[in-house]
C-alpha cells in the first residue's frame, strides 16, 4: 500500500502560495489540499497549480463554501463550483456537501451532481453538512452504494459528545466507504484536541487510530493509495489562551508531526 500525505492550505494563507508549496515540499507532503472557493478566478487557480506542477506536488480539491440556505440557488452554486474546476488535474476532490437540514432527497441530488464530475468526489463528514453525524449518515450509505466518504470522525465525536462506542455499526460501514482520512483527532466537547502530543489526550488520539489503522487495513488488503491530509487548524479550532492571545501549539508543528506518526505507523 502507498500512502501519500497532503498539506492543508488552511491556516497558512499568509504565505503566498509559491512559499506554501516549497514549504510543504520541504516538509515532506506529497501533495496540497486546496480549498477552492466560488469566488476563485482563472488566474488564481492557474498559479496555484503551476507552483504546485515545480514543487512535484500532486493537489486534492477541496470545496467549502456553497452555504446557501434555499435549495434551489444551493443547488445552482454548487453545480457552478464543479464545472468551475472541471479543467484543473486533481488526484481526487473533498466536498463539504449539503446542509444538515437539507431533505435527504434534496441531500441527494447534490451528491447526484457531484457524480456527473469528471473526478472522483469524496463528500467529507462534517458538521453543517449532510454527513454531519455518524447515525445519520448511516442511512445515505446504505441507500447509495456509489457514495463515497472523506472520514474525519473529529466531527463526529464532538456531534455525539463521544468517541462513538455505540456506533460501532455505523462506524464500520463508514470506514468501508472511506477513501481519504483527515487526521485530525476530536474530543467530545470539540473537534479538535488542544495537543495530540499530551498525555491527557492519548484515549482520543487512540480512538482515532483504531479507525484510520481499519481504513488502512482494507487499503492494504485492496492494494489501493491511501491519501491523508493532517488538518489540525488555526484558531477557532486551534485554542488559544485567554490571557495572552496566543495559540496553544503550532498548528504547522502538529500536522507535521500527524504526517510523520502515521508514516511510521504505515510503512
């Protein structure tokens, strides 16, 4: 099995993208994970996948931000994004997909648009979206076997205020339908523990290993490529003290180390 480690682009939009792109090289990322938001221009889009194509690094598409709350133009927005990015190579594309208040016929047609793409989309689980829960996605998976899922169970955990010891069906499906893992690790009151390196916090780090080994497993046994991207972010996800301002851990620091425990732990 080969893995393959991409960098967030969230939380270092302060370095252009030619910097950021030498950076993650240097750190050892075989790829970025760029948001693309409705807004981007050719222009934009063209640079980041030049300094992309001279640093050798490969980019998965991540898509945010079609918030809309009325379907109809929701639905016009996304459709929108997709052909927008119709022309940019990708190894594979994470969407943040729907609204958690969204029918699931409405839900679906969304990820029936998705389909029509000429990449592979993989509809992240997080909170605000239609996979925003473990139990509720359950229902999607089992009813459209194409879908496909980007698991980051941060989300999740905090959503059911656990590390989801009941959900173990649901888990189990999920983990079968994943095909790229955000490594970051939740607790239950939020999604995103404040050090993975601290003692406090090895149950949850644990937890989250227990099911990015299993995906790791069944990659292993497919012999496909399994991509990760650590995504340990900025503040808000990031605590930062109330006194001083100033973030607990770096967030670069703790997505590098991400990336090189779970080199190890892959190898």
């Amino acid at each position: 099995m080969q893995v393959q480690f991409f960098c967030p682009r969230w939380g270092s939009e302060a370095l252009s993208i030619s910097s950021f792109c030498r950076k993650a090289k240097e750190e050892g990322y075989d790829g970025i994970e760029y948001g693309v938001p409705i807004t981007a221009t050719k222009e934009t889009l063209d640079e980041v996948w030049n300094e992309a194509a001279k640093a050798d690094l490969k980019i998965i598409i991540q898509h945010y931000d079609t918030v809309d709350a009325e379907f109809s133009r929701h639905y016009d927005r996304y459709c929108s994004w997709i052909e927008k990015i119709g022309p940019y190579p990708a190894v594979k594309i994470n969407s943040q997909t729907g609204k958690d208040y969204f029918s699931f016929e409405q839900n679906s047609m969304l990820i029936s648009a998705a389909a029509s793409c000429n990449k592979q989309v993989l509809h992240e689980t997080h909170r605000n979206k239609f996979t925003f829960a473990a139990h509720t996605i359950h229902a999607y998976l089992r009813q459209l076997p194409g879908l496909r899922i980007t698991l980051d169970a941060s989300h999740w955990v905090c959503v059911a205020e656990s590390y989801l010891e009941d959900q173990e069906e649901a888990m189990e499906l999920a983990i079968v339908r994943t095909d790229h893992v955000h490594a970051r690790v939740g607790y239950p009151e939020g999604p995103q523990v404040p050090d993975p390196r601290a003692k406090e916090w090895e149950y949850a780090l644990n937890r989250h290993l227990f099911w990015w080994d299993k995906v790791a497993e069944r990659k292993q046994q497919a012999n496909e490529i399994l991509t990760i991207a650590p995504e340990f972010g900025p503040f808000p996800y990031m605590v930062h003290s109330p006194v001083t301002g100033h973030p607990v851990a770096d967030q670069w620091t703790l997505n590098a180390y991400m990336m090189n425990l779970l080199k190890e732990r892959y190898r």
